[in-house]
C-alpha cells in the first residue's frame, strides 16, 4: 500500500527534513502535523500520505484508523539547469532541484488482519486449500577443501 509522488519541485534534503517528521507515526497523526507544519514540503507529503491512506482505504480494505507509516523514502529527481546573466557576458548557474517522494503504509504490528465468517464460508465452499508452505532450503554441497599452498621457506644466502 503505497503513492508516489515523482518531480515534485523541492530539493530532497529540506523535504526529507520534513518526512523526518512523521516517519513510523500513525497516518492519522502524521496528515495532522503535516497539515499545520509551515513548510512548502509539508503540503507535498500530505498529499502523497493522504492518497497511500486512501489506496489502502479502496484497494485494500483496510481503516484508515489502524494504518501506520512504515516508509517515507526522499530521493533525488532531475534538477533543472538555469543560468542567469551577470556582468561581462558571464553567467551564473541555478540548478532548480527536483525530487521523488514514495511513501510505504501499512497495519500496526499489534494490528491483525480478520477474516469473516462469511468469507471463510466462501473460501471452504470454493475448496480453497490452504497454503502449502515452502519447502526449508537445503544448505549447497560443501566444495573440495583446499589445501593451505605449502609455501617455500624463505632463504637467506649468509
């Protein structure tokens, strides 16, 4: 359960500052700094935390009560090369920094997803197995053991 935000006009580090914030809060809680920190990226992560609340909310059928933040990632997107004239027909470089904000949510650890009674009716009338579970790997055949090299001795002509 996850949204993207990708170019977002803010250099990464002051809206990583930001999603330092509300890293690991409730979703709830963090939409509610956010929205009262006065910061330009503060309105960006709402956004992108508003809509991973309201993915997780229609895609997944998950409480917006219950869902926790489990990443904020802040990476670094193109940055946009400007110049601007100065004297003697020099001029000076503005680069307009760009980044990608991708934030992760998800069920509290104490959180448990339950399933209905309907639905278990549902899944045994379907003849749904259960899960089989995978087999436990087993360790690769050891290779031939190699022999430390037998080094010569070290001879000094006296």
């Amino acid at each position: 359960m996850k949204a993207i935000a990708r170019h977002q006009r803010i250099s990464s580090k002051k809206a990583n500052l930001i999603a330092g914030l509300v890293r690991g809060q409730n979703a709830q809680n963090a939409l509610a700094i956010l929205k009262f920190t006065p910061k330009k990226g503060a309105r960006l992560l709402y956004k992108v935390i508003k809509s991973a609340v309201s993915n997780a909310e229609n895609n997944f059928k998950q409480k917006k009560d219950a869902l926790l933040i489990k990443e904020i990632v802040v990476t670094e997107g193109p940055t946009l090369k400007r110049s601007i004239p100065i004297s003697r027909g020099r001029m000076h470089p503005i680069l307009k920094r760009t980044c990608h904000v991708t934030v992760t949510v998800g069920l509290a650890a104490g959180v448990q997803e339950k399933q209905t009674k309907a639905e278990q009716k549902n899944n045994e009338k379907k003849g749904a197995e259960p899960k089989m579970q995978e087999k436990p790997l087993l360790p690769k055949k050891s290779l031939k053991k190699k022999e430390p090299r037998q080094g010569g001795a070290l001879t000094t002509k006296s």
